[in-house]
C-alpha cells in the first residue's frame, strides 16, 4: 500500500457526482464524473472503486463541495465546502 496521503476532492451537484484526486503537487491523477439519478451514495462509490481500480489502495484527504454535498459531509464526518464564484479546494502551489 502507498502511504502518501492524496486529495479527494468530491463535487456532488444537483444531476451530478464529480470526484478527482490529485498528488501533491496537484497534478490531476484520476477525475471523472457520472449522473446520479438521485442516487448519491452508489454513484460516489463507483466512482470511487473506478479511482481504487487505477490508482490502487491510497490514502486521501477528501473534502466535498456542491449543492448536494452538506448532508453527505455531515454523515461522513468529511469536510465540507460551499463554492463560491471561482474556488478551489486547496491553495494554490507557491512558487518557489
């Protein structure tokens, strides 16, 4: 198993689930979107086993983000985002 740590960063929209996880340089590892026809939970986990299938066991820091994704955050203790105009989850790299 790896032991870095990643970022997960979840976007649970009002048709839509969209996750990505990126290193920690931000590059951008896996990310991909489906429809969830009201149906969150199932569709954020197979999101999640297609990242697992690509990726492999990883450990990741989630947050999450969307019209959809307060309840969720709340129930799974994940730190949740309002989005506002522009936004990212995490800082932007420094230079240097």
């Amino acid at each position: 198993m790896n032991n870095k740590l990643y970022k997960l960063g979840i976007d649970i929209g009002s048709t839509t689930v969209k996750i990505a996880i990126l290193n920690k340089d931000n590059d951008i590892l896996f990310s991909d979107y489906e429809r969830h026809f009201a149906n969150i939970q199932d569709t954020l986990a197979s999101l999640l086993l297609k990242a697992k299938e690509l990726l492999g066991d990883i450990k990741v820091n989630p947050v999450i983000t969307g019209s959809g994704g307060l309840t969720l955050a709340n129930h799974l203790n994940v730190p949740f985002n309002q989005r506002t105009g522009q936004y990212s989850v995490w800082p932007a790299p420094q230079p240097g």
